[in-house]
C-alpha cells in the first residue's frame, strides 16, 4: 500500500477521520508496516507493549484462555480498527493476547510517536475517547452477556452487540458483515458449538435469523423487536 493509499484509507479511519490530508501525511511517516500470517500471534497476553497497531487490511481476534485452557474471543477487529491503545497508554501488561484469524497488513505506532500524535492534534484525542467509551460499553455488554443461564439469550445477545460495531439495515432486516463461524460464536459465548449450532437451527427455523450469501447472518424484524427483552 503507497502513501497515497494509507492516506485515503486513514481518512475513513474513525480515529482519524477528522484530519486534514496534510496532518495524515504526518501521521503516515510514523507508521511502520508489517505482515502477519493468519494464526500469527501478534500480540502475548501479559507482554508489556510499547506500539499501537492499525489494521490496513485483514482481520483478528482479542482473546483471553481460561484456567481450564478454553479460548474466549473477547473482540474481533477488521480493517480500519485498532489495538494495544491500553498497555501503550497505561504501561501495564496486555490484558489479552491478539491472534490473526487471516492474513494482515497491520500499521504500527511507536509510544513516543503515538503520543506526539495525540498532543498535537485535539481531534484525535477526542476520537480516541469515543472509542474507548464504546469498548468499555461493549465490555459491560459482554459481561451482562457472559451471566445470562439461557444458551439462546447469550447467543442472540452476542448477535446484537455486533450490530452496533457491523450491522447493515437492510429492507428485510440488518446483515452482519462480519464472518463467523460456529466456533467463533462459541468463543465469544462461553458455550459449546454443539449447543451454538443448535440455538443458530433454531432462530433460522423460526425466522428471527436468516443465513445469506458469503455465509453472513440477517437478522430480522421480528429478532430486534426483542431486543428490549433481551438486554434488560
């Protein structure tokens, strides 16, 4: 990717969106690119980090492993996203390991450079702030979600929590558009995939969900006209 195209492709970056072409070329002369692998560990759960990471292209997963060594998908990124702000930020461990579920072009930020960027432009500040105000709202999503007993409650709640970040309205209902598979529905729930497939037959069956081309999920009217019930 040339300059040309970081340049646009930052533009439409929700942390950077607010900047000029100017301040972007800036920010674009910080920025260093690798490659990772899919199933590359990019990120160690308990390293110390020191770069914040923009994904050009490709897709990854945030995930911590419980005592019992089961893998629970925390947050997945696509293109446009970023990770690592946390330890960056705060000088701690990472809280959670960072996986790439295909092969990506990820953008890497050095501290000093991350910093200088933020106290030289309000605008990115600001943005950031929004979104981390979004990901702690998706946290405490994700724990309401984690102590619901009922395998159908937990799966349908998971499948409103990524219309905010990936829903597309449509006249029939919203599309996902983001790929899952059953396992990774089962790591972002906590339940098994034998119990994932089967609460997913049964929203087809009734209708509440719809599984269209490239496999992604449609959800009908008549599954957000529950939203309410589900999430109170």
């Amino acid at each position: 990717m040339d300059d040309s195209h970081k340049n646009e492709f930052l533009k439409k970056t929700q942390l950077f969106s607010s900047l000029d072409s100017k301040s972007i070329d800036n920010i674009i002369t910080r920025m260093v690119v690798k490659q990772f692998r899919k199933n590359e560990t990019i990120l160690y759960e308990a390293d110390t980090n020191k770069y914040m990471y923009l994904i050009l292209s490709g897709k990854v997963k945030v995930v911590r492993t419980t005592e019992d060594g089961k893998e629970i998908i925390l947050a997945m990124h696509q293109s446009g996203n970023f990770f690592g702000e946390m330890s960056l930020i705060d000088g701690k461990t990472t809280p959670a390991s960072v996986i790439a579920t295909s092969d990506s072009l990820i953008s890497i930020i050095s501290q000093p450079d991350f910093f200088s960027i933020l106290f030289s432009q309000d605008k990115v500040v600001e943005n950031l702030l929004k979104i981390l105000c979004t990901r702690l709202r998706q946290s405490w999503d994700t724990i309401q979600l984690l102590n619901f007993n009922n395998a159908s409650h937990r799966t349908k709640m998971l499948l409103l929590m990524l219309c905010d970040e990936y829903g597309e309205k449509t006249p029939e209902g919203i599309v996902l558009k983001i790929k899952l598979t059953h396992q990774d529905i089962s790591d972002m729930t906590g339940l098994t995939r034998e119990t994932v497939t089967r609460v997913l037959d049964k929203l087809q069956k009734s209708k509440e969900i719809s599984i269209i081309e490239n496999k992604a999920i449609r959800l009908s009217p008549d599954f957000l006209r529950d939203d309410f019930d589900i999430r109170t």
